[in-house]
C-alpha cells in the first residue's frame, strides 16, 4: 500500500529524516492527538509501548490526526487495530487521510486467499510437466548432435573451412589450464585412497596389494570420473555461461544474420577439444594419483618406489589403461554437448543464464556417472585379473 501525502513539503534532494511517532491523550478532555511520523521506520523502535498506549485510549475518546506527519500502510493499520476496525464516533483529519486509512481498512477486510492443497492431481500435473521438460531437452539434444555430425560431413570435403584457431584457443583453455588442479586434487585422492587402504591391509598383511587397488581403482574407475567431475564444474560451466552470455547479447542471432553457422564457429571447436583433451588429462590425473598414493604407501607400509612401478604393470594389464582413456574422451564429448545444448537453450535475460549454467553443470555430472555405470558393466570382464 502506498503511504499517503505528507502534511508538510520538503526540498527535492533533501534528507528530511523522520521524528518518531507519539500519542498524547488528556483525560479530561477526552483528546487523543497524533505527533511525528507515523509510518514503519519511525514506530518500530517503541512499537510495544505505543500498543500499550493505544489499548488504554477509551473507545469515546476524540482523536486529532492533524499533527500527524507522515502516514503510512503500516501507521494506518495500527490506528485501525486500535478503534476495534471501526471508525471513531469523533475524529478529525482530511478528507485525504481519512480516503488512505479506508484503503488500508478494506485491504485488511479481504486477507489473500490460501493457497490451495496439493493433492494427487497436483503431483501428476508436476510429474507430466518434468516429462515433456526431459523430451524437449532430450529433442533439442539429438537435433544439435546431428547437426554437429552434418557439419563433420561437409568440413571433411572442405578441410580449409576447418576452426583450427578456435579449436586450438579451447584446447589450450580446458586442457593446459586445467592440469595444475587436476594435478592438485589427483595427488590428494592419491594419498587419501593410499592411507586409507594401507590401514586396513596392515590388519591382515597384505600390504602388496596396496598397488592392485590404487592401479585398478584410479586408472581405471576414479581418473576418468574425478577428471570429469572437475571439467564439468570448470570447463563445463564456462562453455555454458559463454555461449548463454552470447545469447543475451544477441551475438550468435548476428552470426545467423551473417550466413556464419553457429554450431561450426562455437560448438564444434568445443567439443572436439573437449573430446581431445580429456583422454589427455585423465592419463596426467592418474599419474599424479599413482604417484601420491605411492608416496602414501612408501610412509605408511614401507615400499619402495622401484618395488610400486615394478609391480603396478604386471597387477594392472594395459587394458584398464585403454579403458580409462575411451571413458575420457566420451565423457569430454558428454560435457561439452551438455555445456553448449544448457548454452543455446539461454533467454535473454540474467536469471535464465544462471539457471541454465547451474544445470548445465549437475546435467554433465549426472549423465557422466550413468555412462560410467554402463562402461562398468559392459568392461566388467575387461582387464580384470582373476
């Protein structure tokens, strides 16, 4: 509700500030008279002793709303609370004020309606609305992918059209920029998996097969999935954000407008660095784990780094190392769709591109860690030794 007019003016520009709300009753007379501002800012700091007040004016008390300053929703409510939501057998104020407090009074009169139950109806209606959401990102999916696969086509019969600068510029961005924390939190899950491992083998004495468990568990499960998780949280929330960005400011509309195909100037060069850099990463991230966990194990259970490299060819066959790299480069081919599909999808507007980045980035790790469920399952007679 809007306040209503003050009383007195004050200079454009100038800070009036406030004088706090006061009620003077006399008696005697039976006169209840408003001073200062009567709005929220000014009552608040003795709100409780003004209630008190109110409460012990008598209902034939005559009320003087002229000293009054300012009026507000809040100041009106008050004083309507106070005369029982009724109007006072006498009072004086303007024909202004008295409009404003009526106002007030019918907006309290007609509370906002409850919001309705949710019921089983309600649940259906949501399920159904998830499901054509999921087919309409599952639609604009499959039309980006075959239109990347059309591109392929037609720049392998016009090789010079390829976006090697652009491809190259991505390369360096989600490959070389992402080895220093990859090599960081590699080596930290490289000790942790150690340490924690070397606890419970030396329970039992097996302290050799430290290297059987950090060789299959990190080059060929945890390498390709933890890389992944990083890329899809730096790599892929960048891809999104900047084609969203694109997208605000109407540049890829201007690329259509040019005749420049969109999907070959900044889709493509994205997922084929993507796609290029993961198996390359994966391979550095194992290899900084492997070297962590063995100097965990070298702490912990005492084995010599000559013994580690010497046994970790022959417990882990070449295979596991093929697998990990296969599930590097689809993963990066996953993300990078993911990323530039949340990034086409953007509206012109700010609270679309947060959305679409933040699911963007939950989508890449989410589909990461189903495909992964099926390499599993699919490799699981694959480079395991029995």
């Amino acid at each position: 509700m809007a306040s209503a007019a003050p009383d007195h003016d004050h200079e454009p520009g100038a800070d009036p500030g406030f004088q706090a709300g006061e009620l003077h009753f006399e008696a005697p007379d039976g006169v209840a008279s408003l001073r200062g501002d009567w709005t929220l800012r000014a009552l608040t700091p003795g709100i409780a002793a003004l209630r008190r007040r109110l409460a012990t004016v008598p209902s034939t008390a005559r009320w003087q709303l002229g000293g009054a300053g300012r009026l507000d929703s809040f100041g009106a409510t008050l004083l309507w609370q106070a005369w029982g939501r009724r109007w006072p057998e006498h009072i004086e104020l303007s024909d202004e004020r008295r409009q404003f407090i009526e106002e007030v009074a019918a907006a309290a009169a007609h509370p906002l309606p409850m919001p309705p139950r949710f019921t089983v109806i309600d649940a259906v209606v949501l399920l159904g609305a998830a499901l054509l959401n999921l087919f309409s990102h599952a639609g604009d999916f499959v039309r980006l992918l075959g239109q990347l696969l059309l591109d392929l086509l037609r720049l392998a019969s016009r090789p010079r059209e390829w976006p090697l600068l652009e491809i190259s510029a991505n390369l360096h961005k989600v490959g070389v920029k992402a080895m220093p924390v990859t090599a960081l939190v590699g080596f930290l899950i490289g000790v942790v998996l150690s340490y924690l491992s070397a606890l419970q083998l030396k329970a039992f004495g097996a302290d050799i097969f430290i290297v059987n468990i950090l060789g299959l568990g990190i080059i060929r499960e945890l390498g390709p999935v933890l890389v992944s998780v990083l890329v899809a949280g730096r790599s892929g929330s960048a891809m999104t954000a900047q084609l969203g960005v694109m997208r605000v400011t109407e540049e890829v509309d201007a690329l259509a407008a040019m005749g420049i195909s969109r999907t070959i100037r900044l889709v493509l060069p994205k997922v084929v660095a993507l796609t290029l850099a993961m198996p390359l990463l994966v391979l550095w991230t194992s290899a900084v784990a492997l070297a962590g966990g063995m100097l965990s194990a070298w702490v912990q259970l005492d084995l010599s780094f000559a013994f580690f490299i010497e046994t970790l060819p022959r417990v882990v066959p070449l295979a596991n190392v093929y697998i990990g790299l296969v599930k590097g480069a689809v993963f990066g081919l996953l993300i990078a769709l993911v990323a530039c599909h949340f990034g086409l999808r953007v509206a012109p507007n700010t609270e679309s591109l947060s959305t679409n980045t933040t699911a963007s980035v939950v989508s890449a790790i989410t589909l990461v860690i189903l495909v992964d469920a099926v390499f599993a399952i699919a490799t699981r007679n694959i480079g395991v030794p029995i």
